[in-house]
C-alpha cells in the first residue's frame, strides 16, 4: 500500500477544514497560545517504513501520550503490583474527575486518567531515583533522538494544575500515595512538557505493534502480553470519556493528549501519530480525529 499518497491525501483534505471547529487547551496558558492551523500525520511500520505529511516535523506538547510511556517503565519495574493501586476499566468521566476518585476510595478507575497517571508517577518515585530522566531517555531511546522538556509548558502546568494537586492529595488522603505530593506531581508535570513531533512520536509507539519489541533495534522492551494490555488499555480508557466513540468510529487504540497529539496503534502493521491543536469537549483533537477515520477507512486497517 502506498502510504505517503495515503498521508498526503488525507493533510489536504484537513488542511482545508484547520480553525473551522474546535478551540486550543485554554486552561493551560503556555498551550493558548498555539497556531490551531497546524497538521501533522506520520505512521511507521511495523517492518520499519516512515511516511508523514503536512506539519509532521513541528514539535509539540505530548501531554496525556506520555502516559502511555510512564505505564511502560511502570510495568517493567513493577509487575503485576502496579494494579493494586489502579484499576483497567474505562472511566465514562472526565479524565480530571474528583467525584470518582472519591467514589472508589482513591484508586484511580485506568492509568490514562489524571489520577492514574499520578499513581504511576508515584511508582516510578520509588522505584527510579531519577524517574524524570527515566522517562525522557526511555521515550529518547525509543525514536533515536534528543528529546527535550518544554521548560515554559512544565511552569506553566506546575502554576495552574489545581484539580491535579487536589487529585493527587485526595490519593494521598487514602493511603495510596507513597512520595511526597509536590515530588510525585512534578514528575506527573514534566512528563507532560516533554515536547516531540509526529515523526518521532509514530516511531516511539512502534513497539506497541511488534509485540513489545524496540522499534529500532531486536531487543525486547516488554513482553507481547504488555504490549497486548497497553493496547487493550488505550482502546478502552486512552481518549477518556469518549473512548466508546473512537472505537466505533476509528476501531484501532488510541491515545491523546490536550496538545493536540493523537497515537493511535494497529498491532502487527503499524503505529501512527496526528496532531492538529483544536480540541472538541472531550479534549481530543478535532482534525486528528477526522484524520484517523479518514486512514482507517481507506486502508481498512481496524483491529475489529
């Protein structure tokens, strides 16, 4: 299949919708003020073969799509008692919610929500003593480049993450915290500035369709039945409350981010990144997910 024709066809077809829908993450200041008239798409292989359109090469904030890399160091260090903290069902709440985490007594509902995310963050405290070069040499290493934390976007998120600090007191309240508060959060906000493009992105997810193996190299990252369980995780829980609607529409697991960033993954054949900035109600991106429906569709690729 000729899947540069595929990608350039499709950033055409956006292009000429960019700034008709949708609004940027206003509530975090540093993100505000991003150019919505931006596409980028990008896939890679499972066999190793890149394509990208459009604004592919401009960097972005992943935000919520480092959740998926923190799970995996999480998983790799600490196994099966990564759960005992964390459940695997999908939230149908906003990916911030407080009433739920009140709920069901300060376990988070699945890893992608917020308080997920912190949990995990608290894992990788006390298992790494470093867990912010963790991450960002982890997500490095994955697509062979340099990677760098967006130093104004981790402020910017440190100066206004109320409902995250609120959140991640409320976990602590419970017992189910084990560092401390401002530490645990300023690893969960530094991940989230760590700033890629949608080339680099489409390769650092690759592992997800080889079963588990480095997208560059042969070595095994984790195994195929994590690989399986992070895919399972990101069709069911890694667009929050909409992820019933991606599934039926798009039918590949996907995980997004509020700057704009979508990862989407077809095991066995390839892994993909779109980032477009304007985002619905639900926080995805608008033209990424038109994008997605528009690849899937044309290629027939679908995990269903």
């Amino acid at each position: 299949m000729d899947y540069q024709a595929v990608l350039d066809d499709i950033a055409a077809t956006i292009q000429s919708d960019l700034g008709t829908a949708g609004s940027v993450a206003d509530y975090i200041p540093a993100l505000s003020r991003v150019d919505p008239f931006q596409f980028g798409m990008a896939l890679r292989t499972r066999d190793g073969l890149e394509a990208w359109a459009g604004d592919a090469l401009t960097p972005f904030s992943i935000q919520s799509i480092s959740k998926v890399f923190s799970l995996t160091i999480a998983m790799r260090l600490a196994g099966e008692r990564l759960w005992e903290r964390i459940g695997r069902e999908p939230s149908g709440n906003p990916f911030n919610s407080l009433m739920q985490l009140e709920r069901e007594q300060g376990i988070p509902r699945n890893p992608f929500i917020n308080a997920g995310a912190i949990v995990v963050a608290d894992y990788l405290v006390t298992l790494d003593d470093d867990p912010e070069s963790a991450i960002l040499n982890y997500i490095s290493g994955l697509c062979d480049e340099p990677l760098e934390i967006d130093e104004e976007v981790a402020a910017s998120e440190a100066a206004t993450g109320f409902r995250n600090i609120a959140l991640a007191n409320f976990i602590k309240s419970y017992g189910k915290l084990d560092n401390d508060v401002s530490t645990v959060l300023d690893v969960y906000f530094r991940q989230c500035a760590v700033s890629m493009n949608c080339v680099q992105l489409a390769r650092a997810v690759n592992y997800l369709c080889r079963d588990g193996i480095h997208p560059l190299r042969d070595d095994r990252i984790i195994s195929s039945r994590q690989a399986r369980r992070i895919n399972a995780l990101m069709l069911t829980c890694g667009t929050y409350d909409t992820a019933g609607e991606f599934a039926f529409r798009i039918g590949v697991p996907c995980k997004s981010g509020v700057g704009g960033g979508i990862v989407a993954v077809i095991p066995d054949s390839l892994s993909m990144c779109v980032w477009s900035p304007a985002l619905d109600a639900g926080h995805n991106s608008l033209p990424g997910q038109k994008a997605l429906e528009m690849f899937t569709s044309r290629t027939g690729l679908s995990v269903f």
